[in-house]
C-alpha cells in the first residue's frame, strides 16, 4: 500500500467512514487523498528535529509523486 493511501485510508476513518464503501463509484478512501496530499505539503518544508533535511524532503516527494498513481 502506498503511503499517500495509508495516509488518505487515515483521515477516512478518523472522519467515522467506512474506507471501502463506494463514494460517486471509488471507495471512500479516494475522496481524502487531496486532504493527504495537503497534508504532506504541508509538513514538506519542516524536518524533525536532527533529521536529514534532503531526506526528510525525498521521503515526502515520494509520498506525493505516489498520489499521481492512484
């Protein structure tokens, strides 16, 4: 599973929705991958503490770039 479906599969549940249920013909989980994708935005430009920057920014270009699949 690819980390921006875990992380829109995430906000689904957190919001009381079954991930799996049809939402306008795709499972429910579909319709938060734009609030995952803000969600990664977001955090991209703010490392953790003692993290590797470039890193930290990859990981959360990859994340992103896996949205386009879905």
């Amino acid at each position: 599973m690819k980390t921006i479906e875990r992380a829109a599969r995430a906000l689904c549940k957190f919001d009381g929705h079954a991930e799996n249920i049809k939402f306008e013909g795709a499972p429910m989980w579909r319709s938060y991958v734009p609030q995952a994708r803000a969600m990664f935005d977001a955090i991209r430009p703010s490392a953790p503490a003692g993290a590797d920057i470039a890193a930290w920014r990859a990981m959360i270009e990859a994340a992103l770039g896996e949205a386009d699949d879905l």
